[in-house]
C-alpha cells in the first residue's frame, strides 16, 4: 500500500481517536475507538466500513484551515480505493478501471454489441421465439456461461486475500447475520442520529443517498432473481422464453428494472451534486463509469421488452446483452467490488463486537468476587 495514503489516514485516525466528537456517527468509529495503534489491516477495515457520507466531516472542527487539516471521508476513501485495487485479481485492470471507467465501459458495451450483432448476422438464428429468433439459446450459454464465472473466481481470491489483511478470524453464522442485517437496511447512511447524511450539502441532513443505495440493490437482487427463475423454468420444468407478463420472471424483472434504472438515474444526480473534494478524485472515472454501465443495463432492458416485437430488436439485444457481458467482466473491478469488500469488513466488525462483549463479560466476572470480597471487608 503506497505509505503517503496509509500514513495520512493513520494520522487523521489518531486525532479522531482522540477527539472522540464523532463516537455515535457510524460504524466506522466504534471501530476506530477500539484501537490505540493502527495497522495497516485496521486502516483498510476502516475504509471498507465508511460510506463517504460525509457527517464526520462537516461535524468536525479540526478540518482546514485548522493546521489538523483533517478530512477522513476523503483519506478512507483514497484508502478503500487503493484496497479494491490491490486486492483485485488481476489488480492491474482495477487500476485502469478506477482512472477511465467510463471509457472503459462504453468501449466494451460497443465492441460487445457488435459481437452479438455479428453473430446474429453470421447465422445464430435458432428458429426459436421472441430474443432467440435474433440469437439462439446455445449462443447466449456459450458467451455467458465463462463470463459468469470468471468474476465469481476473482471476487472468491480477492476477498481471501481481503480477509487476510484486516485480520478476519473464523466466520460463524451470528457474524454473517449481523453483516447481512447492517448491510440491508444500510444502517451506517442514516448517520448516528437517524436523519441521514451529508453528502448533497453540508447543512443539510437527507436519506437521498441511503433511499437511492437501497433502491440500486434492491432492484439489482429482483432482477438477478428474475433471471435465476427463468433458467429454472427452462431448464428445469422446460418452460422456454418468451415468458408473459404474469409470468415470474416478468413479475421479478420489470419491477427490479425500474427499481435499478430509478436508484442509478438518482444516484448519478447526487454524485454530480456532491462535493468532490471529500471523496477520492482519482475514482470519480470509475465510480460514474460503474453507476452508468449498470443503468444502461437497466433502461435498455426495459426498453428491449417494450419494443421486443418491433424490427429493433436485434439492435436493442445486442446493445443490452453487450452491457450485461460487461457489467459481468468488470465487476470484480468496479464499485460492485465494493459491496463484497463492505460485507466482508461488516461481519469483521461484527466479529469485533462479539470479541469485546465476551472480553467484557470475563472481565466482569473476574471482578465481582474481588468487589464481594472488599464489601465483606
């Protein structure tokens, strides 16, 4: 990890430790009370566990032009950026991702496309219905199968090595479910005092960015259910596409859809609004370039069902399909990294707390006695 990063965090996070102000914001600083010393391991949790959104910072009375200078949204943030980079496999594509992101990702849904539209052109026509008329089913499997895979192994190796660094221990079942419980109802957004956050103006407390993160994952599950009840429908009970309106992949998917397009369109707004100097510059690129690769995921999804049966399609489905094979390829290097990478540090946090009740309940219980004995005295 470069040391001019680490070092100016573990500076920022001493003071915070000191100062104490910001106790009850989110989870990053009971965390960051437990602690005397900071590691390397403990900075890049307390990366992972921050959201950016900026409470601390314009709570803060030590910020410039305060000789503290302190700004820790915008030090964790250079600090969890680099984490996702070196803990990428292969990190050298995450770094070129972070920097041109929405080039990246605009090059690839073009040369996808026009992969599809080729292999439509060369002959994939299946006979079938509805999108297999312009690309058959067998096509499809070949190109995605691989392409689901591969972001599963890479996630698999980079949280491993992600684990190791922040010094996670064994999992159980408890730490799991309270990793799952914070990260569902994205708890840490609405600040320590339940009105929400910073991060559109500093005077102003609002959910916009909780509501939009929800709405995102939310929809993001719906249509990644939707798609998993279609694949058990075909190849399960032989119930082929194209599904009805009523059907569960329909029901599943259009809600999920409009969901996705609504929390992307949203959360695209509020980064434009947001000031830029108490988050990482050097991942604006990559942070609009994932949000507007998983709307246009999104949006031409819904609009490949409305106009399905028009002489567009094929166009539409080479469009669509291109930015679904993209999303695929480059999540493990995108902000979606970031979910995985924020689950995991969730269920260290949770390992903490666990480790501190029990340390708390034997120290307890090694007093009482001592304190029954001075009452006897």
């Amino acid at each position: 990890m470069p040391r001019d990063l680490i070092q100016e965090a573990r500076r920022q996070a001493e003071i915070c430790n000191a100062c104490r102000y910001c106790e009850g914001y989110c989870s990053v600083f009971p965390a960051l009370h437990q602690e005397r010393f900071f590691t390397d391991g403990n900075l890049t949790q307390l990366a992972n566990l921050c959201h950016n959104c900026r409470g601390c910072y314009y709570a803060c009375q030590y910020t410039a032009p305060h000789e503290f200078d302190l700004n820790l949204p915008r030090a964790l943030a250079e600090v969890r950026r680099e984490s996702w980079e070196r803990h990428a496999w292969p990190a050298s594509v995450a770094r070129k991702f972070h920097s041109n992101g929405t080039y990246i990702a605009a090059a690839l849904v073009a040369g996808f496309a026009l992969l599809f539209l080729v292999i439509h052109t060369l002959g994939s026509d299946g006979g079938g219905e509805g999108f297999y008329a312009a690309l058959s089913h067998n096509a499809m499997v070949a190109v995605f199968a691989p392409a689901f895979l591969f972001p599963l192994v890479s996630i698999a190796v980079s949280l491993r090595k992600f684990w190791k660094t922040i010094g996670g221990e064994r999992i159980r079942l408890v730490h799991i479910a309270g990793g799952l419980g914070m990260a569902a109802k994205m708890k840490d957004l609405a600040a320590g005092h339940g009105d929400g956050c910073n991060f559109e103006e500093e005077d102003r407390f609002s959910h916009a960015r909780r509501y939009a993160h929800q709405l995102v994952m939310y929809g993001f599950l719906l249509c990644f259910a939707a798609t998993s009840a279609g694949t058990i429908m075909h190849y399960g009970f032989g119930l082929h596409a194209p599904y009805g309106f009523f059907s569960l992949p329909k029901l599943l998917g259009i809600p999920g859809g409009l969901m996705l397009a609504g929390g992307t369109g949203w959360m695209v707004r509020l980064k434009l609004a947001s000031d830029r100097h108490v988050g990482d510059q050097n991942a604006w690129g990559g942070d609009m370039g994932f949000i507007l690769l998983l709307c246009f995921v999104a949006v031409s999804g819904l609009v490949l069902y409305a106009v399905g049966g028009t002489g567009l399609m094929p166009l539409l489905l080479a469009l669509h399909l291109g930015s679904v094979l993209s999303f695929f390829l480059l999540t493990p290097f995108t902000k979606m990294a970031h979910g995985f990478y924020r689950l995991a540090a969730l269920v260290r946090d949770a390992q903490r707390k666990s480790e501190h009740s029990n340390l708390s309940s034997m120290l307890s219980r090694h007093m009482d006695p001592i304190a029954g004995k001075e009452n006897r005295t």
